[in-house]
C-alpha cells in the first residue's frame, strides 16, 4: 500500500524536519552560519518525553535510525533486514566532543539517508516490517520517526511552546502511519481495553490536497478518521482534535487532558489504554 503523501511531499516534508533538528540543536541559530563554538547546546540535559534519555542519547538514536532506514533502501534486499544499526549508533562522537561535533554527525548521517531517498525509485523493492515492500515505506518511516523526534528535541529545550508545528497534511499522515503500519506492528500484545475512534478535525474547510489522502482511514477527505479495535465486548471512546495533537497523544507525548482535544464515551478505557502505551 502507498503512502497517502506524494513522494515529493514526503521527501520536501523529512528534509525540512531534519533541518529543524539541527536548527534546535545548534540552539536556535542557522547551524551553517554559525561557529562550532556557538553550538552551546547541554547534551546532558534530560528529554521529558523520552525517560532517561537525554539530548545526546536521543539525537545519537535519530541519526543511527535515519542512517539505517537509509541503508534498508539502499541494500535492497526485500526478504532480509538491513543490519549494521548498532554500528551507526558507535559511529557517533562522545558527548564530551560537544554539541558542534554531534551536529555534524547528525547531518552526515540525515544526508546520507536523504541522497537514498532521492535517487531511489518509491517502489523499490526493499525488506518492511510486514516483510518485502516498497522503498516509500521507509521515506514515510523517517518522516515520522524525525518529526515526533524533533518535536522532543524542541520540547526539551524550550518547551511545548517552543515546538514547530508540523503541517496539517503531514501531522495526518503522521496519524495515519500509526495507525495503519505501527499500531499493528508495535502495538500492545494484549488487546486495547477500548475501542478508539480518532477524528482528526482540519483546519482547512476543503479538507486535504488531492494526493494527501490518508491510505489507512476511515473516512478520507475533510476530518478523516481511524479506528483502534480494542478487545471483544470492549466500551468506545471518541477522541477528536487537530491532526498534530491526535499523533502526538498516540506516540505517548501528550496526555489525554490536552485541551485541544474532545474526548467522548470510555474515558477510563482510553486512560488505561494510554498508560500501557499504544507503540508498544
């Protein structure tokens, strides 16, 4: 199945959150522009939404996946995963070299992967979670991975207020993917003590852009809409919010008490629910 967003939109949407990501970890300031002394950033200082992880462990992940969802596409082999991610993890500089130097190991492991992406046709044949796939499966993969991860890095140092709002077309497809390829691959290994339905209310009246439909909803188009089966004889929940709000409460980074959301039916289902974590 091909992803909602087009191709281009997907890779002009994880080029411009890796350059977020280096942004926020330059401390605000063009990191191209900017001496490596500048880079002043704590990489000690502790991710709220990722427990005990600090800033150093959670970009040293992003890069090591970015470069392995890279490699995964560039090996091309559909019946075999791709190996070498603890490798990618080792490559990465000590915290004690600093901000500068894990700056620019985040680039060349984001660049790398985006040059992959490029020049890789979207339906490669490649390994996926569920098996042989297509090679867009891994664009789609790492733009979600890089934006709710970007989202901690930014949250981490300034704050929820501090983030960058992600596109509307973007942050439901984000929704989608969780639902349609990770709540099933990850997921609990327990049924939902709930039924969720997700409804994503767009702030654009015409809906999403032709090519921008999401592949795994219910209803396609203006508030598109995904359902989370919980288990037999299990109560519903309704929750309703913009779409970056709705991705953010199913990656477990903001709690059901946000006030951007509209919660109906089992609340206590959804509230256990989300404290046994739905990525798994």
């Amino acid at each position: 199945m091909s992803p909602g967003l087009t191709r281009e939109r997907m890779l002009d949407a994880i080029e411009a959150q890796v350059g977020l990501v280096r942004f926020a970890l330059a401390g605000g300031v063009d990191p191209a522009a900017a001496p490596a002394t500048d880079l002043a950033t704590d990489l000690a200082t502790l991710v709220p939404s990722c427990p005990e992880w600090t800033i150093y462990d959670l970009v040293t992940h992003l890069g090591a996946v970015n470069r392995w969802g890279g490699a995964t596409v560039r090996d091309r082999n559909p019946h075999e995963r791709s190996r070498g991610l603890g490798d990618a993890m080792r490559s990465a500089p000590p915290a004690s070299a600093g901000a500068a130097a894990l700056a620019d190991w985040y680039a060349t492991q984001a660049s790398g992967m985006l040059e992959t992406f490029t020049e890789t046709a979207p339906d490669a044949p490649v390994w996926t979670f569920s098996g042989p796939g297509r090679a867009d499966f891994w664009l789609r993969r790492q733009l979600h991975e890089t934006a709710v991860h970007r989202w901690d890095l930014e949250d981490a140092l300034g704050g929820p207020t501090a983030t960058t709002p992600l596109p509307e077309d973007v942050a439901v497809d984000t929704v989608d993917e969780f639902c349609a390829v990770m709540f099933p691959h990850k997921g609990p290994r327990r049924s939902l003590p709930v039924t969720i339905r997700l409804r994503a209310v767009l702030h654009a009246p015409e809906g999403l852009a032709t090519g921008a439909e999401p592949v795994g909803a219910r209803s396609p188009g203006a508030d598109p809409e995904w359902v989370l089966t919980g288990a037999e004889e299990a109560g519903e929940v309704e929750v309703t919010g913009p779409p970056e709000t709705l991705a953010l409460l199913l990656w477990g980074r903001i709690g059901a008490d946000d006030p951007a959301l509209e919660i109906s039916g089992d609340r206590a289902g959804l509230d256990a629910a989300l404290e046994a974590g739905l990525a798994g």
